[in-house]
C-alpha cells in the first residue's frame, strides 16, 4: 500500500523533477538570457558608478600628493573663487566629459595608481623635481584636443570681446578665433603654478597666466 502510494506520487512528481535535473533548452536559454541581462545590469550600473565616483573633486583629494600640491595652489586662482561663484574642479578641467573619451582618460589615468603604490611623488621635494614633466604632459594633452577640457565652459563663440580687456581681445581675434592657437598656448599656469621653465628652450612667458 504504501509502495504503491510512493509510486503514484512518483509519477506525478517525475516530470517536475525531469525539467528541473534536465531542463529543456528553451528554458536554458531563456535562464540563461535572463540571468545574463540581469549580470549586465548590474555589472553596468557598478561600473558607472565607480566611474562617476572616481570622477569627482573629493576623490582626486583624498591622496595628499593631489592635495597638498595643486589642489593648494588651485585654490588660490579664479577658477576656484570669483565674483559669480562659478568654478572649475579637478574632473572639468582634466578628463573629457564624453563618455568615449573619459573612458580612455581614466585608462591612461590608472598608471597614477601605480605611482601611488610605488611614491613616485610622495613628498614635496619629489613632486618638484617632476613637476615639469607632469606639466608638460597635460600640455600636450590640451593641445591634442584643442584644448577640449577649456572649451566645455569657455566657447569661443560666445564671448564678446567688447567686454574684455583690449589685449585679451586682440590676441583672441588674433589667435584663438583664427584657430592658429588654442586655449593651452597661451593660459598655462591658469589654474596651477608653473613649473621652472628655465631649462625648457625657446620658453617665453604665455601672454596671460
């Protein structure tokens, strides 16, 4: 009798268990598609927000080589205070805000990490001694893109130039509107102090720092 009973529950209980030990592939593949959307989910929402958090002012001062350094003299310049209240932090002004082009900045960023863990500027002193080279990187860098960081908050096209100092105005018609310069060429040491120069050749002092 109670064989017997077993047996027909068996039977009803066979083919639950048959599709759950061996699932049809319909209903692997949807498993599957369905546990794969929600990993994708997840992994881009993560992601995006590492990005967004590694992406902020707090985050570039939390290492005291950024703080005690440029983020100091950062301070003390009108990109920090002004009279609107307007100002530029670390992100706007060193990593693209298209997404394409933050994603390689912050792949060519990593290598910072790396001269975290090794101090490759941990103090002052050593700072100093690379403060040219770390310079002249970011130079570069504007200069490739046309100084694309600058130009997120200050078009070319809508300043008037009847508002601005007679030498402003003129190097702008002169250069920056002609596209024979960009931003960079003329405004570094803008937001930082600049580096000794002196063993740089053919340096002159920008018109406007």
């Amino acid at each position: 009798m109670i064989r017997a009973t077993i047996g027909r529950l068996w039977q009803l209980v066979k083919p639950y268990w048959l599709t759950l030990i061996r699932p049809s592939t319909t209903i692997s593949l949807g498993v599957l598609t369905a546990a794969g959307f929600a990993a994708g989910i997840m992994f881009w929402g993560g992601f995006n927000t590492a990005l967004e958090l590694t992406n902020t002012e707090k985050f570039c001062v939390s290492c005291h080589e950024m703080r005690d350094n440029v983020f100091a003299e950062l301070k003390n310049t009108i990109h920090y205070t002004n009279r609107s209240g307007v100002r530029a932090t670390c992100p706007d002004c060193h990593v693209p805000h298209n997404w394409t082009d933050k994603i390689a900045r912050k792949m060519q960023a990593s290598k910072e990490v790396w001269g975290k863990i090794f101090g490759t500027i941990s103090t002052r002193e050593k700072f100093l001694d690379m403060r040219l080279e770390l310079a002249q990187h970011e130079w570069v860098r504007l200069k490739a893109n046309n100084s694309l960081e600058c130009r997120n908050c200050h078009g070319a096209g809508f300043m008037d130039i009847t508002k601005q100092s007679a030498r402003a105005a003129q190097m702008h018609s002169a250069f920056l509107f002609t596209g024979e310069k960009t931003c960079i060429d003329c405004h570094k040491g803008i937001a930082h102090n600049l580096p000794d120069m002196s063993k740089v050749p053919g340096w002159s002092t920008p018109v406007f720092q």
